[in-house]
C-alpha cells in the first residue's frame, strides 16, 4: 500500500510540473538576425543581465502568435 502511495504521488507531481512534456518546450538559444515564433506563454530570457539585448517584436492585435528577431545580445526563449 505504502509503495503505490508514493508512485501516485509522484506521478501526479511529474504530471503537474509538466514532467509529460510533448518536445516542444525546447528553450532555444536566439541567434542575431533570424526570427522567432512565438506563443502565448513563451518568455523570452536575457542570457547575460550585463549586456544589453535588444528585440524587434512583429506582432499584429488579436493573433496568437508574434515574430521576434534579435538585434542585438544574447537571449533564450524558454518554451511553455
């Protein structure tokens, strides 16, 4: 009884913290001149809080996704 308590609780763990991902919450290291698509609930990280970074955000009002270039910097996107 006592080894299915823990095996259910760490699957509910594993599933609450988004242990079943489905590959696509890759973070992914950006590259200077090359653009982006990103979604809703995606971040984007400066990898270097000393440097200045600098983006250019293509988005139109109502869509689900935006285009970013990086410009200038290092940054990540961390994928949800």
């Amino acid at each position: 009884m006592k080894k299915l308590l823990i095996f259910t609780s760490i699957a509910v763990v594993l599933i609450g913290c988004g242990g079943s991902g489905s590959g696509s919450s890759a973070d992914e290291t950006m590259v200077t001149a090359q653009l982006y698509t990103l979604k809703k609930g995606d971040k984007i990280v400066k990898i270097d809080a000393n440097k200045t970074t600098f983006l250019k955000i293509h988005h139109t009002d109502g869509a689900k996704e935006s285009v970013v270039e990086l410009i200038e910097g290092n940054a990540t996107i961390i994928r949800k």
